[in-house]
C-alpha cells in the first residue's frame, strides 16, 4: 500500500534506466540527502561528527570490499594493505611534491589498484581459502615493505604528516568542514559502485562469482574481470586511505594493519555480502557498536557496580559484546543486515495484507 | 509472551529515563582525559597503570582536590587501536579535558596535529616520538619521560659501566621489536657505536614478538654479544628472558628498556628466581616503599577496602601514579597562576613547562620540563632483580644529553 509499483509509467530511456525509478524511491532518497546533507552536520555535535566521519570512512572501504568479496566472490584479507599504500601514495606526494589533495586522492587510488592487481594475480589459479591467506601474504608483505623502505615510509616512524586540504582559500580543519568533504566521496562512491554492479562489468562479477567456470565458457574473460574486481576494490580502499589520512593529518601503517582487514570484512559479511545496502549497514553496525556499548556501559554500569570495576569491565565487556552481538546477527540473519532489512521492506510492500 | 516483552520494554525506557536526570559530578570539576588500553596487545601494562592513575587522582580528591577543586579522570579503553583513540579523543574534548593522557605510540603520531590545533597537551611518556622532546617544535606533546633516545644513550652508558669503563672493540646486540617504536633508538646507537668504538647489531623480532629464538641464538652464540639491550614490549620480554636463559647467555649482562621491565614481564618469564640478574630500566620509582603509595593504602583503609591488587605490580602502577602526579601538577601550576579560576588547554600546558623538582618523595624524577625541553631530562633509574625482587642498581641519571639533543635538533630541522 506504501509502495506502489503500479501505475509508474516511463515515457525516456533515462527514466527508465534510473536508479531510483519508484516515486517512493526518490521521496526516500531526498529525505535522506536532506537529513545527512543538512540537518545532521548542522545540529549535532563535534564529537558525533566525528564518529559520523569514521562511519563515512569505513563505508567508502566496505563498498571497496564488497564489491570484492561480495559481488566477485574473490575472499581478500589484504584490503587494510591497501589503504596504507593509498595513505602514503598521498602522504609522500603532499609533503614531497607539495600537491593539491584531488592529485593525492587519484593518485592513492590508481596506486593502489596497481598495487591490488598484483596482489590479486594469483586469484587466476586459487579461490576461496587458498586466495585469502594469499591475500593475507600481500597483507604483511606490503606491510613489512612501507616498515622498512624509508623512501615510502618517510623515516623509522614511519608516520608522515599531511596538511590539511585547502579548498580555494579555505582550510578543511574542523569536523563538520571534513563531514562535508567525507559525504561527497561517499555519495560518488555509493552512485559508482550502484551503477557498477549493474553494468555489463558488473554482471561479469557476478558471473564469476556464482559460476566461473561456466562464465568462462560463455566467454567471459575471467582473468581480466578478477584483476579488475581487485583494481576496482583496491581503488576504493586506497581512497579510503587517503581520506583516513585527511581525516587524521597523518598516514601511519600501524592503523591498517591485518586487524583492520578482519574489521572490514565483518562489516561486509554482517551488512550482506553483495549488496550496497548492506556494506553501509554493515559499516555503520561495526563503528558504532563498540561506541554504543562503552555509552551504555557507561550508563548503565555506575547503578551497579563501583567506579573502578566498571572501568575494568567496559573494555572487556565490549569485546565480548561485539562478538556475541555479531553472532547473535548471524545466527538470526545469515545473510546479513541487508537481508533483514528486505525482509521488513517486503513486509511493508504488501502491508495491510499478510500475502 | 507479548506483556512480558512490552514490560521489559517500559522498564528500560522507565531506566534510560531515571539515568538521563543523573548528572555527573560538580560543576566546578575538572577534567582529564585518560587513553588505555585495556584489552589489547599491551593491557599486561593498562590494567595496572590505568588503576593507579586513578587511585592518585582518588587520592588528591579526598585531600580536597586541587586549590581546592576536584579533578575527573575520564577513561577511556581503545585496544591499542587507532580509531577508538582518536573518537576517544573527540570524546574527552566534548566533556571539557584540559589535558590528556594518551596512551601508546601510534596513538600519539595520530592525535599530534590534532592536540597542536586545539590547543590541549597530551603525555606521551615512555613512548611515542622522541622529537616530540622538542617544545618549540611540538608545543602540545609532552614526553615527561625519558624518550627512547634518552633511553638508549641511558642503557649504552650504563653497559659501559657494567663493561668496565670503556666500549671500545665491544660487541653489543640490540634486539628489538620490529615496528616504529622498537626502531625508533637505533639511530642513537648507530651514532654512539660510532663514537665509542663499538660493534653494534641489531636484531629484529617480528611482531607478535613471541618468536626470537632464531635471533637469540645469534647474539649469544654467533655474534656473542659483550652486552645485550632490549627493547620489547608486551608478551615479548618474558620470552626473550627465556629464550636468554635457554641458551645460557647470563641475564645480567642484559638490560631491557622500560616496556621490558616490570613484575608481570618477569613472573610471566618464570617468576623472579629465573630471571636472577636481569637489569630493568624504570622511569618511576619501583616497589612499595613512597610515601605516597602509604597514602594511597591509606586513602582505601579508611573507605574500608583492601588495598588494589594492583599496587602489587609497582612497575606499572607507580608509572600511573608519576603520569597523574604530573598532570594534577600541571594543572596546579595552571591553576595558581590564573586568576579567575578558570583554566584551558593552553594553562595546562604553560603549568607543564613550570615542572621542576617535582619528585614525590623518590617515585618520580626530578624532571625539569621547560618551554624547551618537554622531556624533562630524560632521567631513569636502573634495578636488578636480585634475590626474588627488585634491587636499585643506580640512582636517577641521565647520559649522553649532547647527542640527544644534536639528534632531537636534527629531526626539528627535516
């Protein structure tokens, strides 16, 4: 009754080729554009900005992997790699060429698509297990090389600092000017990576995905396609390292470490592999949740118990919490948040009626 | 089912509710923004530390608190991670810190620029950047303790003692932990090898840091070091005291920096009859025996509790004790010097760099902080585990202060 998807008549082939073809589609994305371009940045607080920066980071590098994982079926644990060789790409051209951050972001991206190409070569030859801890070598190899090449790293700290960017006369330095920044790439992001999946590359992804070999048969040249699912995803994730980099003002490999690789793939696997809805679910659920349970605890945790083991308590329980709370999502919904959140859409669809 | 499921809901709602009327502490309070790493790969270091940055905050309250104002640590856990840290910090800011107490390497480099921009000093002691000694570089970081340049000039210069007065033709292997931090002395070795005529070598342990055997093998049976030192933290150091003692190289001719050298370190290498001889270098005093630990164990009596467990781990406990005596220290400097009362960031910071002769009866060293030098003289004291505890070797000194400095001028100037 909600959604009518009756009496919705396209007369363009743009009309009919659009990504929100429904009227309900487009009420819902205006309402949002509105909430997260204008009413979000301008009341809440710095500090919430700031979470929402990390949540904005974290999507654009969930987009990256899912588009990977979730939609070529290719298992990488090497994309916290990846973004430290975008992050230093930037860094070292910022601080040694001087140049301006739209150079630093393109180039972060395209070198670590290079680098991602490489890395994904032997995906020619092994799949699944094999291929994630193949990724995993890449994962460390690049790590031990940014350690201990000081060309890249920029000294035995291995931290290089980054001015902030500068659009015309203004300097990019507070959270709400970098909310802006980080909501623009995210928008392109999530627009590319929509179109993408529904291109003819997109569909070759998938094809490889469900079936390779039969794809191959077909003709689809499965090597090119899987070099490019990595140069595409190693795209978005040396993008993120950029903006990881902005964001903090300085690019340091021990933030994208193998940990951070784990991290993003649960977001994809609890926000649903294979979708876009589901890598930002997924995203939001595993940078918020740590923060939500530490308010909570904090909360909640003083009626209880002293000061002192609570403040024991917290970190421990969080932990803890984190990981019952990502089981407990799998066990109810396999298929990730995306799909629960089909299911509710699809209950609504026919609402009043039960079928 | 559905009556049970709407009533839990109310009760939570009727909570949330009660709770959003409770506000935290007076209005007047001033806060602290503390970093921790209780769960991560270092806690062996948080759970200690962190409780006794607490107790000595507890401790200053009930005297009355600072000039008469009462203080709030705001903890903070961030499992050695980057991203928590930084949100942590954004956090602290929102409740008003003055000042912040950040803990761990990467942790610093990252809220650098940040703590520079909004004007808020940040510790960094025992770790972090060893540039950051420099004041007028780094105005808002503090390392209030010896860095690991002052700490490796410290160790080569106790080896040399321990050697008989002269390094020339010696062999001295360092091992390290292979990240930023673990590298960060080598360059201060490499210059003083050079100086004093000795071979140096290093030797990496890659991270976790629990596998070295391949490395101690070499330093005692193919290099045969003269001296070791040991820069590991974590799980690591209690490891290499055993992969030391397996191999039969004498522990005391090993000295490890201030990560590798606390209670937990030597009971998780087999307790302190195992690693007999083991030199440890401290930048806070060790054991129970300062006045102000006695008020502490005072302070719990009277609330009618049993001292922490934690104070038995003095390495790390006392640490917390020194970082907090620092701040609050700070903050009275701040605080006396201002004339309303009220007190930001920048007051903080100028009470940081007032700190000299600030010792708490023997625990903490007598650092000189000036708008210079946020180091403080890069003072340690260096203890043996002797006789199933630790045993004072020398008291507070400081060595090779000239090619710290030359080095610190050197990393200014890139």
């Amino acid at each position: 009754m909600i959604q009518r998807e009756c009496g919705v008549l396209k007369t363009s082939y743009e009309a009919d080729m659009a990504l929100y073809p429904l009227p309900i589609a487009k009420w819902t994305v205006a309402i949002l554009a509105v909430l997260f371009f204008a009413v979000i940045p301008l009341s809440l607080h710095e500090y919430y900005l700031s979470i929402a920066n990390l949540v904005w980071i974290a999507v654009i590098g969930a987009l990256g992997l899912n588009i990977l994982v979730g939609y070529t079926g290719q298992v990488s644990i090497g994309h916290g790699a990846f973004m430290s060789v975008g992050a230093y790409t930037a860094a070292n051209l910022a601080t040694r060429l001087d140049s301006p951050w739209p150079v630093n972001l393109l180039a972060g991206g395209l070198m670590a698509a290079a680098v991602g190409a490489v890395v994904g070569i032997p995906s020619l030859r092994i799949k699944g297990l094999y291929l994630a801890i193949a990724t995993l070598a890449g994962q460390l190899i690049i790590e031990w090389t940014i350690n201990h090449v000081t060309f890249i790293s920029g000294g035995v700290q291995a931290s290089i600092e980054v001015p902030r960017p500068r659009l015309g006369t203004m300097v990019l330095s507070s959270q709400r000017d970098m909310y802006f920044f980080l909501l623009v790439f995210v928008v392109l992001a999530i627009v590319g990576t929509m179109n993408l999946v529904r291109s003819r590359v997109g569909r070759a992804f998938i094809a490889i995905r469900d079936q390779d070999i039969a794809a191959e048969i077909i003709g689809i040249d499965i090597f090119r396609y899987k070099l490019l699912a990595f140069a595409i995803s190693s795209f978005y994730a040396g993008m993120t390292g950029v903006l990881y980099t902005y964001f903090l003002g300085i690019a340091n490999y021990e933030q994208f470490q193998i940990g951070v690789s784990i991290d993003y793939l649960a977001m994809i696997i609890i926000g649903g592999l294979g979708s876009v809805l589901g890598s930002i679910f997924g995203a939001i659920f595993v940078t918020l949740l740590p923060i939500v349970i530490r308010l909570g605890m904090e909360a909640f945790g003083g009626l209880f118990l002293p000061q002192q083991v609570v403040l024991n308590l917290i970190p421990n329980l969080r932990l803890m919490m984190f990981g019952a709370l990502i089981v407990f999502f799998l066990i109810v919904e396999p298929d990730g948040l995306n799909r629960l959140w089909r299911n509710i859409r699809s209950y609504f669809r026919i609402w009043p009626f039960a079928y | 089912m559905r009556q049970f499921v709407i009533g839990l809901l109310a009760a939570l709602v009727a909570l949330t509710g009660a709770l959003g009327t409770v506000s935290p502490g007076a209005a007047q309070e001033i806060v602290i923004g503390l970093q921790c790493d209780r769960t991560g790969p270092t806690q062996i270091v948080g759970t200690v530390l962190c409780p006794g940055f607490h107790d000595y905050i507890g401790l200053v309250n009930s005297k009355g608190g600072v000039e008469g104002r009462k203080l709030r640590a705001l903890e903070i856990d961030h499992e050695y991670k980057v991203p928590p840290a930084v949100e942590s910090y954004e956090r602290h800011k929102k409740e008003g810190a003055v000042t912040m107490a950040v803990y761990g390497t990467p942790q610093i480099y990252a809220l650098a620029a940040k703590l520079t921009e909004d004007r808020i000093p940040g510790t960094s002691p025992g770790f972090g950047s060893a540039a950051a000694a420099d004041g007028i570089r780094y105005p808002y970081i503090f390392p209030i303790a010896a860095t690991y340049w002052s700490q490796g000039t410290a160790a080569v210069h106790f080896a040399k003692q321990q050697l008989g007065g002269s390094l020339k033709g010696k062999k001295i292997a360092f091992i390290f932990y292979d990240n930023p931090a673990g590298r960060e002395p080598i360059e201060v070795l490499e210059d003083l090898a050079a100086s004093e005529g000795f071979q140096l070598r290093m030797f990496a342990v890659p991270p976790p840091g629990v596998e070295m055997g391949a490395q101690i093998l070499d330093i005692a049976q193919r290099f045969r070091a003269d001296f070791v030192i040991s820069h590991l933290f974590g799980g690591a150091p209690s490891v290499s005291i055993k992969e030391l003692k397996r191999v039969g190289y004498p522990l005391r001719k090993v000295i490890g920096f201030v990560w590798a050298s606390a209670e937990a370190n030597i009971e998780a290498a087999g307790g302190f009859a195992a690693a007999e001889g083991y030199y440890t270098m401290q930048f806070a005093g060790v054991g129970t025996d300062y006045p102000v630990l006695d008020e502490i164990r005072e302070m719990y009596k009277k609330q009618g509790k049993p001292a922490p467990k934690e104070m038995a781990s003095t390495v790390y406990y006392n640490r917390g004790v020194l970082i907090a005596a620092l701040h609050v220290e700070a903050i009275r400097n701040a605080l006396k010097a201002s004339k309303d009362g009220k007190i930001t960031g920048v007051d903080v910071k100028n009470g940081f760099e007032k700190i000299s002769n600030f010792t708490l009866g023997g625990l903490v060293p007598p650092l000189k902080i000036t708008p210079a030098d946020h180091e403080g003289g890069g003072l340690v004291q260096i203890w043996q585990v002797k006789g199933g505890k630790f045993e004072k070797v020398t008291d507070w000194y400081a060595a090779y202060t000239d090619v710290v400095a030359k080095h610190i001028k050197k990393a200014a100037s890139k």
